[in-house]
C-alpha cells in the first residue's frame, strides 16, 4: 500500500471506523513506514488536544426557560392560542404593527369627522356651535352703566350684561 | 418521555453544537429552546429519542433560522471559547510552562475550528467532540457516510496546516 492512500484511511483508523480489511493493510504498512507513523502519532496529538478543550455549557437559566415555554405551550394547546403571553412569538412580532394600527384608526377616528365638519353647510354644524352673546338691558339702563347689584350678600358692581 | 427529562438528557449537547454550527451564544439558546419545542411534539413514547434524531432536529431548526435571516456566516460575531462558559478544565497540576503552551495551543486550535467551513467544523466537532460514529454523523448532518468520512479528513488537514501556520505543529 502506498503512503498517498494512507493518509484519508489514518482519519477512519483514529475513529474507529475503518473496515477490518483495511485495518490489516495500514496496520502492516505503519510497520515498515515511519513517515506514516508520525502522520499517524499527529493525528492521535489532534485528537488529545480536540478532546481537552473545555466544553461549553448551556446558560445557567436556559433549562428553566424551556420548561416554561414547554409548560405555556401546553396550556396555550388546551384553551387556544394566547398571544398575549410574553412566550408568544407570534405576538412578538405582530405587536408593534398592531399597535401602529391602533393609531393610525384612533388618528382617522378623530381627524375624519373633524374633516367632514368643515365641508358640511353652515346650518348642518348649528347644534356644536357657541351661542352668539346676547347682552340685554333692563328696562331703563343704558349700556356702559354700572349698577351696583346684591348677590347672596356680596355687592357686584355690574356692567350691562357683565361682572366685575 | 417529558420535556424535563429530554433537556436533562441533551440540553448542554444540543447548545453546544448550536454554537458551533451559529457561532453566536444568544441565537444557540433560542435555537435550542426551539428544538425542545420541536422535540415536545414527537408521538408521546416511554423512550428518548436518539442523540442523532435530536441534534438533526436542532441542525434543522438551525438551518430553517438561517434562511429565513438569510444571514451569512461572514455577518454572524464569531465566538471565542474564552466568551463562553466554560468548565472541565484539566484538574492535573501543570508546570505554567506548560500552561501557557497548553493554552496558546488550545486558542490556536479554537481559531483553526472557527475558520473551518460549516460542513466541515460540525463534522469535526460531532466527531472529536461528541464522538458520534460516522454513521450517527451522517443521520444528523443528512449525507452519505462516506461524505462524513471525507469531510472529516479535510477538516483535520485543514486544522493542522492552520495550527501549523500559527506556529503549532502538531
């Protein structure tokens, strides 16, 4: 067997996963091959130093996070969907675009009447309107006259059709 | 088979082949929590599914995430180990020497893994790190096993001509 076809069966042979067949055929050619030996010993070096490395852990909270979500999803199951649960992706999304929604209808719901008002024919908006002021006289006082009037025991000087 | 007793089983292994294969922490938790979701749905059974049916299961949602962002490795931070939480560090005293060579050579090793391609780093961590067989190897990654076996083997050769650049032969 030549070095060339050693070298992708050395990967199978560190794993464990050459055939037996195989494993004659390199075993017997690492005998008499130091090149393929030290590729042999690099790839067992790889190895140690692939399986010393620290190995990484799930967040402290991830599991907790889980089984809540698995235990909402549950429920959500049983009554039908309840997107207004914090786990709900669904109302995650749509959240903002159905809050846009609701402003811009409250936005129409105000400026929209407001808008056809305006078009309307005087006479039609009569009933929102201020009444115009009406000042009257009594009987025999002129206007710009003040007249001392009693009012629960306070005098109020008053001047036609007002207080001061 | 409860979801308690399914994340007590394959929550750290799932997560941490989530990082490998996203290289991004946060997104590996919100993969995983959907794996598990996914995995809630199985027809209930007294058995566990298989360490190979789950990580495909997380490879899926993994990929199905990927497309819907479209997003591309060159986009996705790249995590270092040193950011994520570690433990099972070696509990034999070294000589600092050794140390300091140890660990230049494990980053070294990190460095190379995370410049590896995709298919090529998830081979080689489901290989050396999880010790699936190559024929578990494939289930997950959905390939013929000789596609594992050649994947794994330019994935060393591409370790080692990186480790050996940076100045780590092996």
């Amino acid at each position: 067997m030549r070095c060339e076809s050693m070298d992708k069966k050395l990967d199978a042979y560190v794993d464990g996963e050459l055939a037996s067949g195989d494993i004659k055929l390199l075993e017997a050619h690492l005998e008499e091959c130091a090149a393929c030996g030290r590729e042999l010993e690099s790839r067992r070096a790889l190895r140690r130093l692939a399986a010393s490395r620290p190995r990484v852990t799930a967040p402290v909270d991830l599991q907790d996070r889980i089984l809540s979500a698995a235990a909402a999803r549950v429920r959500g199951d049983q009554v039908g969907r309840t997107p207004g649960s914090p786990d709900s992706r669904w109302w995650r999304r749509a959240r903002w675009p159905l809050a846009l929604a609701a402003a811009a209808s409250l936005a129409l719901a105000v400026l929209v009447p407001g808008m056809l008002d305006n078009q309307q024919p005087a006479h039609q908006t009569a009933p929102f309107t201020t009444p115009a002021r009406v000042v009257v006289t009594r009987f025999g006082e002129q206007a710009g006259q003040v007249t001392p009037v009693k009012f629960g025991g306070i005098v109020l000087n008053r001047t036609n059709g007002r207080s001061s | 088979m409860s979801i308690q007793q399914l994340t007590d089983q394959y929550l750290d292994q799932v997560f941490r082949f989530l990082c490998v294969l996203i290289q991004d922490r946060d997104t590996a938790a919100d993969l995983t929590q959907d794996t598990f979701l996914k995995l809630q749905d199985l027809p209930r059974s007294n058995e566990l599914p298989s360490e190979a049916y789950v990580l495909a299961t997380a490879r899926n949602t993994a990929l199905s995430w990927l497309r819907r962002r479209k997003l591309e490795r060159k986009h996705v931070e790249v995590l270092t180990h040193d950011e994520l939480n570690l433990q099972g560090k070696s509990s034999r005293a070294e000589a600092p020497d050794r140390v300091i060579e140890s660990r230049e050579l494990g980053a070294a090793l990190d460095a190379a893994l995370e410049a590896l391609p995709e298919d090529f780093r998830v081979v080689f961590h489901l290989s050396e790190v999880e010790g699936l067989s190559y024929a578990h190897i494939a289930e997950v990654v959905d390939c013929p096993t000789g596609t594992v076996a050649s994947r794994k083997h330019l994935a060393v050769q591409r370790l080692r001509a990186h480790l050996k650049e940076s100045g780590h032969a092996l």
